[in-house]
C-alpha cells in the first residue's frame, strides 16, 4: 500500500506543482500584456480625451478659469506668453536639455489668458518660494494635430508635488501659463492640483501627500475614485470634479490608468481563486484517477510478495482494464509457471531422497519409473539397465512393450543423449543414465499417446536420470564396500582360526610330549615296565604327529615362496599307489579299500605324487565315517592320466568345493571340523602344479566326494 | 555340589572332557599325581558325552576342551549351566585370546587356562572346587 499511496502523493504533488507554476506564469504574462496595452492605450488616447473632457467641461465651468487638461502622466503642458517666449527659451535651456521649443500661441486661447493669471498669481505667492529647487525640462513633443503645441514641462515625481507650481513660478518670474491642474503620477495614485478662478493654486487639502509615500490602500484610491465616473469613448475615466463654486474651478483628473489596474488586481484575485480551484479540482481529479489506475495494482502488489515468499497458488483476479488486464494475465501465468517449476523441483527432491535410500537397483528402477510416471504424464515407463552389456528391464510402469522399450534404451545408451522416437499410437523418450565416470549403464524409457516430450519435460527426465545414476553408483560403491568388508572380515577370522588350529595342532602334541614325559620322570619308580613303555610309545606317537605337521608347514612355506621344484620321471602308477597304501595302513584299518589302477606310467615327482596321494587319502578317512569304504582309481583318457580318491563321507557343497584347495580352509563349522591345519588340499594342490598336473574335487553333500590329480602320460 | 569332605580331607571330584584321549590321561595322570583329594569323577570325549553324564557324575569341576568335534567348549559349558547354573567350569584350551576368554565369560565358565599350562591345572582344579558355595 505504501508503494502505491506514495505514486499517488508524487502524481497529486507534481499536477499541484505545474498549476502554480502555469498560474505564476500565466499572472505574470497577462498582468505585463494588461499594462503595457493600457499604457498604450492611455498614451493613445490621453491627448484626444483630455482635451474633450475639457472641452465638455468648458461650459459648466467658470468661464474665468482656464482649464488645461493633462495629457499624459509624466507631462505637464503649459501654454506660453510669446513675450515671454525669448526669456523662457533662456531659462528653459538653462535649466535642462531641450533641443527644441515649441511654443503654443496663446493669443485669443482661454487657457493661455488664465494661465497668465495664474502665473501673476503665483507670483505673489509668498508661502512656497522654495519649494521647488529644480526642474527638469524635456523636449517638447508634438501632441495630437487637434492639440495646440504645447510646452510641455516634466516635473519629477521624487518632488514633492504639492510644491510644484509655486517653485515653477518662483523660478520662471515670466507670465507663463501654467495649466491649471497639475498631475503627477505616483504609481497608482494621483494628485490633484487646482487652480483657483482668481488665479491662485489649489492644492487639494485632502490630496496633498505623494500616495506612495504614505501607501494608502488601493480600496482608499478607489473611494476616492468613486467621485466621478465617465466613460468617453467607451472607456472609463474618473473626474474628480470639486464641489468648488468659492473656488471658481473645477479639475480633471484623469485617473485611467488607476482604475484599469483596480480591476487587474480584482482579475488577479479572481484568478488566484480559479487558480485555487482548478488546482484543487486537478489534484481531486488525479487523486481520482490515480486510485482508478492503481487500484488494481494493490493486489498485484500484494500477490507479488507473496509470492516472494514463495508462496504457492496465488493468482489474481484478471480485471478487464486494459495494462492492468494484461498485467495481471501476466502475473497469473508467471505464478503458474512458478508453481509448476515448484512442484518440480520438490517432486526431483523427493526423488532425489527417495532413490537415494533405495537398497537395490530395482528399487531404484521402480522409484525413478514410477516419478516420471506421476511428474511427466506418461502411459507407459521402462528403467532399463546395462551393466551387463545387453539392456534389461529393471522396472516398468503401465504395459510396457518390452521389445521396443530394450531397442529404444539401447539407442539412447549408444548415443549418449536423449533419444526421441514415435508411432502411429504415441511418442517414445528414452534418456540415458550416467554413472559417476561417464559411461551410460541404462535408460529411461518413456511413452505417451497425448503429445510429444517437451524440451522442460525432458530436462525433467534427464534429472530422473541423473539422479538413478548417482543412486546406482552408490549401490554399485556400497556393494563393493560390502564385498571388501567382508572379505577383510574373512580374512581376519581365517587368521584367528589359522591361529587356532596351528595352536591346537602343535599344542595337543607338545603338551602330550611335555606331560608324559614330565609324568614319566616324577613317577618313574611307581610306574611299572608296561606303563612306562606305554606312555614313550605315546611320546613318540605325537612326536611323529608333530613333525609331520611341521613337515607340511615347511612344505607349504617353500610353496608360498615359489620355489617347489619337481623332479619329473618316469613313474609306475601302481608302485606309488602300494607305497601310499603302505604309509596309509594304520589310517585305513578297518575300512574297505578298493584300488582301480590300471597298469599306467605317468610323468611326475615320485616323492610328491606320493605325498599327494597320502594326504589325498587321509582327507577320505578323515571326512568319512569309520569304516567306510575308501576307493583309489586311475582314469586313462588317452592324453592325461585322472587319479581319484573316493570316500563316502559327509561331502561338500559347491562352494566348499570351490575353495578345498585353499590353505588353512577346512569343511565343516570352526567348532565341529577335524583336526588339522588346513593344508593338505593345498600341498595337494601345490604338488601337482609343480609336476605339471592340476587338482579337483567332485562332491555332494552328503554322498561323498571324488578328489582327483591329473598328470601327463608318460610318452 | 560335589566338593565333600571326608575325615578332614577335601574330596573334589573333576569330570575331564576332551576328545583327545591322551590328554585326558595327561590330565588324569596329573591329578592322581596332586592327589590332595582330588581325583577323576569322570570322563567324556565329547560335549554330548559329558552332558549325559554331568548329573549322574556330580562332578565338583568341570575340565572342559575348546576344540572338539560336534559341539565345541563354549556350547557345552552353556548347556551344562542351564543344567546346572553354579556348575564351575575350567575351558582347557590351546589357544585362548582376548575374544574367546570374552566368549567364554559371557557362556559362564568360571576360568580359562591354556593347554601348555597343564602342570597348574590340579592346583585350580582344587582351588576352584573347593571355593564353591
């Protein structure tokens, strides 16, 4: 509201501002025209009237007096003696700078016989001698042709008029003829002087100030001007006529110029309250105006700042005026486009939140899918993803044509960019989706029948897309973590458990050998021969225990570092297989052993092929029940040589197969497993590597397992 | 529980599990060697032997190894507890880190001791069976 009451205060104060400003103008300019046309019109015409005027007054007054009348402001006409003429010529130039003189001949003329009066009579006028201390004198004009010449003498207004005529006189000791009355202007006033019948001067008793010294009021001039009002020519001119029988004359005063300005000032006052009036009907009228114009603008105002605060939904009511229509039709769309943008982006922030909580690509897929779904208009969605080289459909939404789609996102994902498509039925946008490095792993595909995907729309989808992409990485970054998580908490515990087992492994024999033989020393003499016999047997039994383990830890460390050569000959299958049948004999007691060995030479190590068929068969015996059967086989399949240990035992399951031939891996719990460091499949392994052969296991849970070692044929 | 006594002496008697048999006669031959009155009540080679014979068998301690085929140190000394809640336990183990004793603590055994340490064994057998309540 202050924004539009303050454009209402500056329009109301620059329209009052222009009016004073035209009225100050306008007074000026008609007040100079007023009075340089009176001034025009007064020296016109001043001539001719005053001489009429006189002339009409001729006859109602004295026939004694002569009556003079003033021609205009500033000049004072006199009639001269001719006899005076040589000595007022000498005064005259004397006295001032006339150039020329012309003489008005006053023979038979009644002014100039009364002025001869006049001037005797002033003569003997003894109580103004000194009264008029200088005189200037101008040239004398030419008046009207009607007028007679005339001496015309110009007394300065700074005199005190009231002493003219007797200082006039008191230096022109001449028979002049003064003209009876004598007026000086005085700005708007006038002073009247008077001469008397028998000569003498009058001076007004009432009129006898310089009016502009003394300021009288205009109202006062124009009481006094109220005297005698007559219009001579159709103009006004104000005669002040004294009632003055005792006196014997009257005077003329022309007081035109005072009553054209009366009026001015009357019109200036009239002016100023039009003046007033126009302005205050202006200042209404914009006042008015401006409220009509900016009216519609306050609630634009206002929608604007709320809209400023972001604010949804604000429209205004579209008025049907012209700007302010367009304007607010303006607004109003600039509003929806706003909301709209709005709406957006919070749906991408959703998304965006959304996506990034998902915890499985296809969670993602469905997020992104079913966002385009809602924000874009679309009938059908397809997030298609190919990190696995072809396309595949994550999630959809609506009946997706899964062929088109595929061919569609493989576009896009080859082009890089969005891929625009259409049918006879609708319009396809498939937009590519970028990982973190750049590379395009899938697709959002789109499908609508109404109308083809916009430039905004697809902007909007390319941020779906980006977004799936950045949730996609993290899952991708998340899985590897994951993965490399678990496999340090895997190698962690395999050192924990290698820990264990070699403990156990050394320590079971060790402590056996420590105790018995501790055992044996203190209590030598209360043992008996058989029991002491029994218990070195038993030292010795994990003595051997003991330095087989140690044999293959040794095996096993030349093995990491590399350097188990093979030394590789000719050797007779069924020669290793008795001696392992040999050193496995306390191992197999009681089970049923079949040997299937065909009489076969191979190329390897004897000594190792034999360590690898031993712990081959201690594996069997050790992950089977007692007494179960154990089968030694040879397999010819023409170019290599297969030997198998079959056992029945408990078996393994494919991903303990898998990993059998690890070091320090063992089947089974931590907590159920069979002694044994986990090694023997190893150094199985390692063994056949070295002769040049491989290792592998076929096995079930639950039906036993075929261990095999492939060599080469002797050839 | 089982510690009893008997003309002034002190009878504690030990039930020995371990699936090694000859550090079941270790630990039964250092026993009979501390003598004191303490002695085998019985044995067991595995966790399942040894809870079927826990009550019949009374023993005063239990002497109880970590690595055995089927059920393994810590199962078998919870399930003796919920048997018998103040049953003392002794996990004779070869190898004991922070984590197992952690473990084993959390089971109820009352106290751990390394195989290598056999010799100390009818010492804290003794001492821990007579301590019970």
């Amino acid at each position: 509201m202050t924004t539009r009451s303050g454009l209402l205060l500056r329009l109301v104060a620059a329209t009052i501002l222009a009016g004073a400003i035209a009225a100050v103008l306008g007074t000026v300019v008609l007040r100079a025209t007023a009075r340089d046309a009176l001034r025009d019109d007064i020296r016109e015409r001043n001539a001719a009237s005053a001489v009429e005027v006189a002339a009409r007054l001729d006859g109602r007054i004295d026939a004694g007096v002569a009556t003079l009348q003033l021609v205009t402001s500033r000049q004072l006409v006199a009639a001269l003696d001719p006899a005076a003429d040589a000595e007022l010529r000498t005064v005259i130039a004397n006295t001032g700078d006339f150039d020329e003189l012309v003489l008005y001949d006053p023979a038979g003329d009644p002014v100039a016989a009364a002025a001869s009066r006049f001037v005797t009579s002033i003569a003997d006028e003894p109580s103004r001698p000194d009264l008029f201390p200088a005189i200037t004198t101008r040239p004398v004009v030419e008046l009207d042709p009607g007028v007679p010449p005339t001496l015309v003498i110009v007394v300065p207004v700074e005199n005190p008029p009231g002493t003219i005529a007797g200082a006039l006189l008191a230096r022109l000791p001449l028979e002049v003829a003064m003209a009876p009355a004598l007026r000086v202007d005085a700005g708007l006033a006038t002073t009247r002087f008077m001469v008397a019948a028998d000569g003498r001067v009058i001076v007004h008793p009432e009129r006898d100030r310089v009016l502009r010294e003394e300021r009288l009021p205009i109202e006062e001039i124009r009481a006094a001007s109220e005297l005698a009002r007559v219009d001579i020519d159709g103009r006004p001119h104000l005669l002040s006529i004294a009632p003055m029988e005792s006196l014997g004359a009257a005077v003329v005063i022309d007081q035109v110029e005072a009553i054209a300005f009366a009026p001015i000032s009357d019109r200036l006052r009239e002016l100023t309250v039009i003046l007033l009036l126009v302005m205050s009907a202006t200042v209404l009228a914009v006042i008015a105006v401006g409220t009509w114009l900016l009216g519609p603008l306050g609630p634009l105002t206002q929608a604007v700042r709320r809209l400023g605060l972001q604010e949804r939904g604000v429209r205004v009511e579209e008025e049907s005026r012209g700007e302010v229509h367009l304007l607010a039709t303006e607004f109003n769309r600039l509003a929806e486009t706003l909301d709209r943008r709005q709406d957006e982006l919070d749906e991408l922030h959703r998304l965006s939140v959304l996506v990034n909580t998902r915890t499985t690509r296809e969670e993602v897929a469905a997020e992104v899918v079913a966002g385009s779904a809602r924000l874009l208009e679309v009938d059908q969605a397809a997030f298609c993803s190919a990190v696995h080289d072809a396309p595949e459909i994550l999630a959809v939404h609506g009946k997706v044509s899964e062929g088109r789609a595929l061919e569609l996102a493989t576009t896009a994902i080859r082009i890089g960019r969005v891929h625009l498509d259409q049918d006879g039925e609708g319009f396809d946008a498939a937009v590519p989706v970028r990982s973190g490095d750049g590379g395009n792993v899938g697709a959002l595909v789109m499908r609508r029948s109404t109308e083809p995907f916009g430039v905004d729309e697809l902007a909007v989808a390319e941020a779906y897309a980006g977004f799936a992409g950045v949730a996609l990485d993290n899952l991708a970054r998340l899985a590897l973590e994951q993965e490399l998580g678990a496999e340090l908490a895997e190698a962690v515990e395999q050192r924990r458990s290698l820990m264990r087992t070699v403990s156990h492994e050394l320590r079971t024999p060790l402590t056996c050998i420590d105790g018995f033989s501790s055992t044996l020393l203190d209590q030598w003499d209360a043992y008996g021969d058989a029991q002491r016999q029994d218990l070195v047997t038993k030292i010795r039994h994990h003595t051997n225990d003991l330095e087989q383990l140690v044999n293959r830890l040794l095996d096993f460390a030349v093995t990491e570092r590399g350097t188990m050569t093979a030394d590789l000959q000719p050797v007779v299958l069924a020669e290793v297989i008795a001696a392992v049948l040999d050193g496995a004999q306390p191992l197999l007691e009681g089970r049923p052993v079949t040997v299937e060995v065909p009489d076969l030479i191979v190329r390897a190590d004897p000594v190792l092929l034999q360590r690898a068929l031993l712990n081959l068969v201690s594996n069997a015996v050790k992950y089977s029940a007692i007494g179960a059967p154990v089968v030694l086989r040879a397999v010819d399949d023409g170019r290599r040589i297969r030997l198998e240990v079959i056992d029945e035992g408990v078996g393994l399951t494919a991903d303990e197969s898998r990993r059998a031939f690890q070091p320090f891996w063992r089947a089974g719990h931590p907590s159920t497993r069979a002694r044994g460091a986990g090694l023997g499949l190893a150094l199985v392994s390692e063994y056949a590597q070295a002769m040049g052969g491989a290792t592998g296991v076929v096995s079930e849970p639950g039906h036993g397992s075929t261990f095999f070692i492939t060599l080469e044929r002797d050839r | 529980m089982s510690a009893t006594s008997d003309g002034g002496h002190v009878r504690v008697g030990a039930l020995v599990v371990d699936d090694e048999e000859d550090l079941r006669l270790l630990v039964r031959l250092g026993i009979v060697a501390h003598n004191q009155g303490l002695h085998v009540a019985g044995e067991a080679s595995s966790g399942l032997e040894a809870l079927e014979q826990l009550t019949s068998v009374d023993p005063a301690v239990v002497v109880l190894d970590q690595m055995m085929p089927g059920m393994d140190g810590l199962e078998t000394a919870a399930r003796m507890l919920e048997l018998r809640p103040e049953q003392p336990i002794v996990l004779f183990s070869a190898f004991i880190d922070d984590e197992l004793e952690r473990e084993a603590r959390q089971a109820g055994v009352t106290t751990c001791l390394r195989k290598d340490q056999v010799r100390q064994l009818p010492k804290l057998l003794l001492e821990i069976g007579t301590r019970a309540p």
